[in-house]
C-alpha cells in the first residue's frame, strides 16, 4: 500500500523574508496616525477634551490601539522556508506548510505599494491564516507555494 507523499516545498535560497507591507502602505498608516494623534491633542488645546478619563479615556484608547497598531505595521516581517510560513504582527503567526491545505495569494499586480498583497492559508484542521508580503521576490516565492499546493492537492 503507497503512502502518502509529504508535502515539501524550498523557497528560493532556502528562505525569503521580507517587510510585510510596503514603504507606502506603512507611510499612509503613519500619516493617518499623526493625523489622529494631532486631532487628539487639537480638540484637547481647545477645551473640548479635559485630561479626564470621562472626558478623553475613550479617545485616549483608540489612539493607544492606532499607535500600538502602526508599531506593528512597522515593524511586521514576513518569512518563508521549508518547513513554515511566519508573520511577526500584534501576535506572532506561523503555519506549518505540510498542514496546508490551501493557499491562494490576493494581490493587485500594479497596486501591490498601495494595497498590501495577502496569501490566505487554510490547514487541514481548518485553521485561517493570512499572512502580508512587500517585495517581489517574496511574491514570487508565494506564487510558487500556491502552485505547489495546488499541484500536491490535486494528488490526493
């Protein structure tokens, strides 16, 4: 009786890591956080906030979640090597590629500095992953897993 083949795949160079959003994606998030921030500080200047947690805790936590949230944006790395598929993000995310049982990358060839590709991963326990990629070696990396997914699949 044959058994089945365990599911392999080696990235380009053995392992790709890259910034999981671009330098676009990251200065938009940063502006929109400034933006908020100078709000904040604008409605509190003129009297309509007083440093209260009645009066601005509300306001106060939304901006400690935007800035938290930008932090990560920042700082989010996307890896890939022959065994798992990783993001660091607000919590750190890993995927074993022989439990996948699908992937399929989104992207907007052209916009991919505007609107941050994304390749959705589902397990076989049905687990529900996405993981954010920047550079085009990594892009291609990630085609190239998808491929071989599918191609693997297909066997079963």
């Amino acid at each position: 009786m044959n058994e089945p083949t365990l599911f392999s795949f080696t990235p380009m160079g053995g392992h790709v890591e890259c910034s999981a959003y671009s330098p676009v994606f990251k200065a938009i998030a940063m502006v929109i956080a400034t933006a908020a921030l100078l709000w904040g500080w604008q409605m509190l200047a003129q009297g309509h906030l007083e440093l209260t947690l009645h009066s601005s805790g509300w306001i106060g936590a939304a901006l400690c979640m935007m800035l938290y949230t930008e932090w990560h944006i920042l700082r989010g790395k996307t890896t890939l090597d022959s065994l798992s598929i990783q993001q660091t993000w607000v919590w750190h995310k890993r995927v074993n590629l022989n439990e996948l049982a699908y992937v399929k990358l989104i992207r907007l060839r052209g916009f991919e500095w505007l609107i941050a590709p994304r390749l959705y991963t589902k397990t076989f326990s049905n687990k529900l992953t996405v993981f954010y990629a920047s550079s085009s070696t990594m892009l291609s990396q990630l085609e190239a897993l998808e491929a071989a997914v599918k191609q693997q699949r297909e066997k079963l």
